[in-house]
C-alpha cells in the first residue's frame, strides 16, 4: 500500500458499489448484511481496520472484488489480513478456515459479528426450511469451532 488509507466512509462506498444488485439469500440488498457485520463490529468495540475489513469481509469470496484488487488497494496490512482470513475458500474444510481466523488478529471479531448476523432467527425466519436447517448447523459448527457462544 501506498499513500494513506481509505477512509472508512470511502471503504464503505466502495463495498456498496462492489456489491450493487447482489442480494442475500432472503432477497434483501447485500448491502444490508455488509452494514450489519460493520454495525456489530463496532458495537463489540472493533476498531477502524476491523470495520473496514467488516465492509469488505465477502467482497473477494463474492468476487465483487478480486484478489489483486485487494493486493493492491489502500488499505492497511491489518485490514488486509483480516479480510484474508474470513474468506472462505473453494472445497475449503470449516477446521481449516476456523483455524485461519483464529491465527490472525483481528479476524474473529469480525468473523463473530458476520456470524450473528447470519444466524439472525429473523434473517432465518424468512428462509425456506431445509435451507433454514442447513445454515443453521453451518452457523453453530462454526461458532464451535471459533469457541464463540450461541448469539453472540
């Protein structure tokens, strides 16, 4: 990275921009979730390179954003690395994507806020029952495996 950070109000720009017309698996603006995550992030005490991983923590999983995009973009390293570590990767085991996030500082506040926004019961609610079921066990594994409390 060269030059100074992006602010957080230009990394939340960006992440918007990067995610127009995606929509979650209740049809809602991606947009929504991405807030959500960067709003409990901040209420759990996450500082700026937390929220703005928060906003980016799906763009390259997504491919909103890529991969090289990140590499280069004007972030700090931190920022960076948080967002490496929460996304998760093609056929990649849940043991193995747990561990990364718990290997790099910073990450799982970030991965705990995007959990419980997921795992929301009105989010859920919404959903029909087999895919309500699945991402229900997905989430709690998950919380397990990162040692984090149900809800939190």
């Amino acid at each position: 990275m060269t030059g100074t950070p992006l602010t957080l109000a230009e990394v939340e720009r960006l992440a918007r921009t990067a995610h127009a017309g995606q929509t979650d698996k209740a049809g809602r603006p991606y947009a929504e979730h991405l807030a959500a995550v960067a709003d409990g992030v901040r209420a759990r005490g996450g500082d700026a390179d937390q929220i703005a991983a928060a906003w980016l923590h799906d763009s390259v999983e997504d491919d909103a954003l890529s991969e090289e995009w990140l590499t280069a973009a004007a972030l700090t390293p931190r920022t960076k690395a948080i967002v490496r570590a929460v996304t998760k990767r093609t056929g990649e085991e849940q043991e193995a994507y747990a561990h990364r996030i718990l290997a790099t500082p910073g990450a799982l506040l970030v991965k705990q806020a995007d959990l419980a926004h997921n795992a929301d019961p009105r989010r859920l609610a919404v959903l029909d029952e087999p895919t309500r079921k699945r991402l229900t066990e997905k989430y709690a594994r998950m919380h397990a495996l990162l040692g984090l409390e149900q809800g939190s």
